[in-house]
C-alpha cells in the first residue's frame, strides 16, 4: 500500500502542509527518546545559558554569546533553553531533563537514529512524490515542547529563516515521538498561504555588525480564526511547505509534546542564500537525502 496517495500529494500542494499517520512504528520513537534521554544525561550547559547578567555591557556580553553558540550549530548537537529554568547562579531551577527547548541542528549528521529517520525509505518515497530531485538536508532538530513552560511559537514561515532563490524549495519533515494534541500544543496552519510569498527574512548582519543577525521586513498579523489544528499520533509525519505559516500554542497541560524535525531543500536549480543563518561547512556540507 503506498505511503500517500496523489488526492493526498494533490492537497498538500493546495494547503501547504500534510498530516499523515502511521509512518513511522512506536519502537521507532521510542528509540529516539531513549537516544534523547542519554544526550540530555551528557548535556554540557555552555556559560552564558546559565549565567544571569547584571550590568548592560555584561547582557550584551550574553547576547554575543548566545548568538555565536547559534550562528555556529549548524554542524553540531547544541542546546537550547527554556525562559526562565536558571536562577541567578545559573542552578537548574527544574529538572534537567525539563529544562531544554530543543536540541539542534545536526541530529541527523551526528546521531544513528537520527540518521536512520531521517534517511529512512518513508521519507525518501515521500520525497520522491514530492518530485523532489535533488534533496539535501539543511538542519534537523529535537523539540521538546515541555509540560505546562513549553514556550509558544509565533506564527511565522520557515523560508523567513531558510531562505533560497527561487522560494518554494524547502520542506519541513515534522514527526511526534509523541501524540501531539491541541492541549499539548500541537502545529496550527493557515491553509493556501503559502502561495503569498514571504513577509520578511532573517539574515546575517554585515561583519562586525551588531547585533550579528537581523530581520528585513516586517511579520504580517494574521487572524486566529485562519489557523487551523493539525493534531497527529505519535508516529506520524507532518509535511510543511517553506512558506506555510504555522504556530503552535503553549503547552499549558501535564504532558509533553517531542518530535522530530529536519528541513530538506530542492537543491536542483537552488541558490541557498549566504544571508542565512545557516551555512554549510567543510565538516558538514548539507548531505543528499537520497545516499
């Protein structure tokens, strides 16, 4: 039985994302979560996540810091925080466990499950429905989404942040280790709206600018009556188009809501911005989907 069916291809295309179940098997997500739990045990916490400055040269400090460590994960497995976990002596004030945000972006170069998922014959059958011909893989992460502090994501379009010439050549491979809900803070979309283009870009400033990145344009008001839920089973598989715009809520209940996520680009008759926060390095050129 195939994976999706061309009703289904033919719906993404209009809506700009796909809701499937089933794709991957629980052991599967179970693997990832245990792999999740060992990388969490082995967690280094870099200074300035920990440190709470007092002085507005020391915050800026801070800042740099923070955005370097960013600017610089591409090629890593790097952490990042909740608002508000560290006290004053940059002591965990939950658990350690329940303090990330998301680990990223390079899973998928760095982890065997991760890999594996990634590369896994579900995706690449996906892909190759997709007509994608030349994918290759930009950034993946882990996201945590933690109960009653999993922190609210706006809405906005991934391509604001991955940006290529021409638009259009991103997708977004979204899978829940667990079931994601409307309680827990599951993806919302505005269906058709990616066929608007984009409202604004996040770019690398120039050298020695600060602060080291900034965003060109301005991100549009959108009505909340436009988005509509896509709860999924763990398991499961959400396909996002570069230009969707999505959110998802705080997650204000007693359960958590982790996935999964990497972003492929069309690479065949692509031009990956220089702008972007995300570059290619010699350690990690983005790998083909298909090897």
């Amino acid at each position: 039985m195939a994976l999706v069916t061309d009703e289904q291809i033919q719906k993404f295309r209009e809506d700009g994302f796909l809701v499937l179940e089933g794709v991957f098997r629980p052991r599967e997500c179970e693997v990832m979560r245990q792999e999740i739990e060992g990388i969490l045990r082995d967690m280094d916490v870099p200074p300035h996540c920990r440190t709470e400055f007092s002085t507005q040269q020391e915050e800026q400090l801070k800042a740099q810091g923070s955005t370097d460590y960013f600017l610089s994960s591409g090629d890593q497995i790097r952490f990042f925080f909740e608002k508000g976990v560290f006290d004053e002596r940059g002591d965990f004030l939950v658990t350690r466990e329940r303090s990330v945000n998301k680990i990223g972006h390079a899973l998928h170069a760095h982890v065997p499950i991760f890999r594996e998922v990634t590369h896994s014959p579900q995706v690449q059958e996906l892909s190759h429905r997709l007509g994608l011909v030349k994918p290759v893989i930009v950034q993946s992460m882990y996201i945590f989404k933690q109960p009653g502090i999993g922190g609210e994501v706006t809405p906005h379009q991934d391509a604001t942040f991955l940006h290529t010439e021409p638009l259009g050549r991103i997708t977004g491979f979204w899978i829940p280790v667990e079931d994601a809900t409307e309680r827990n803070g599951c993806l919302w979309f505005i269906p058709g709206s990616h066929r608007a283009g984009i409202s604004r870009r996040m770019v690398r400033s120039p050298l020695g600018i600060v602060p080291r990145t900034q965003f060109l344009g301005e991100e549009q008001i959108y009505r909340e009556d436009l988005f509509v839920p896509a709860p999924v089973t763990k398991g499961g598989l959400v396909l996002i188009h570069g230009e969707v715009v999505h959110q998802s809520h705080l997650n204000s209940s007693l359960c958590s809501r982790h996935a999964y996520s990497f972003h492929v680009m069309e690479a065949e008759g692509t031009t990956w911005s220089p702008e972007n926060w995300l570059q290619p390095t010699p350690e990690l050129p983005f790998p083909s989907l298909y090897t």
